[in-house]
C-alpha cells in the first residue's frame, strides 16, 4: 500500500510538473485574499464572489483536460469538471446573483464544497497525506453547515473562506518549500 501511494504521488508530479516556486506563489496570493476576507469582509465579498467563480471555472477546465492526461478517476473527474464550470460560467455571468438569491448560492457553495471535500479524500486515500484529508474533511463540514443553514452560511461566508484560504494558502507555502528542498508533500497540483 505505502508502495502505490508512493508511485501514484511521484507519477502525479510528473505528469503535473509544478514547480515549487508557482506553489509558493498560489499560498501567498491565497493567504492574502484570506487576510482581506478577514478584515474586510463586505467590501472583498464581491471579489470572493468573481474570483470564486473565475476558480471554479477554471478548476473544471483543469480537470476536464487532465481526462487527456489521466485516465484514472474518470468519473469523479468529469462531475468534478462539469460542476465547476457551469458554477464558474453561473457565477462569471451574473455576479451579484448571491446577492438576489443568497440562500440558493450558499446552498450551491455547500453542495460544491461536499463534492469537493470528497475528491479531497479520495486524494488523501490514493496517497496525498493527512494533510489532503483534514482539508477534504473540513471542506465536507464547511459544505454540511453551508446546506443545514443556508442564510447563517451567508452572512459568515466571507469569514469561512477567510480562514479556509489563509490555512490553504499556509500549507501551499509549506508543501512549496518542501518541494524545493525535494521532500515528499501532499500538493495536490
């Protein structure tokens, strides 16, 4: 088992060829929408919104295209895909519509995130680390507590993902930097 793990995560890394410096570069660009989310909640709330839907959409295009690349999970890949970007292209289109119907975004953000924590730990399951699934996990909770109240996910959301990007963006930087210096690391890519 720990034998796998190990081929899957370095043929992951070949095939992905992140370069350090670029994972370096997203936990800082992502730890500092965090902080803004943070400390200024209302007015980076329209900006979450737009770069939420910019990252969906490029996450499915990402995911879709590594089909050509990848064909293991193929399943979860393509639903993957799919969702992220018609949520990217919904969310691109109209940007104020979580504005209009808040509940029914934050109901669509908790269905996301469930799906997305579940890739997580599959992630974590094929070999990631712990890491990969503590973040699989905690998105799963962030998605069940966004479903059971919606309009309460609404007005805390910029806090959630606050700390969800400052502590992704955290560990970015350390699996950076431990890919410089030619650790094993759970980035995903």
């Amino acid at each position: 088992m720990e034998q796998e793990a190990v081929e899957y995560r370095a043929v992951r890394y070949e095939v992905l060829q992140v370069p350090w410096w670029l994972v370096v570069l997203e936990g800082i660009i992502t730890v500092i929408i965090g902080l803004f989310l943070l400390f200024s909640p209302v007015v980076t709330t329209i900006t979450l919104v737009q770069i939420l839907g910019i990252f969906w959409f490029l996450g499915g295009v990402i995911s879709i295209i590594s089909l050509l690349i990848d064909r293991e999970n193929m399943g979860w890949k393509l639903l993957s895909g799919t969702i992220g970007i018609l949520i990217g292209i919904m969310v691109f289109v109209y940007p104020y519509s979580p504005f209009v119907i808040l509940s029914f975004f934050v109901i669509i953000l908790g269905i996301w995130s469930i799906i997305y924590g579940a890739i997580r730990l599959i992630w974590a399951l094929k070999g990631d680390g712990l890491g990969m699934a503590i973040l699989g996990l905690l998105t799963i909770v962030l998605g069940i507590l966004l479903l059971v109240n919606p309009l309460a996910g609404a007005v805390v959301l910029p806090w959630i993902y606050g700390i969800s990007l400052v502590i992704g963006g955290v560990a970015a930087l350390i699996d950076g930097f431990r890919m410089k210096s030619g650790k094993n690391t759970s980035y995903p890519g």
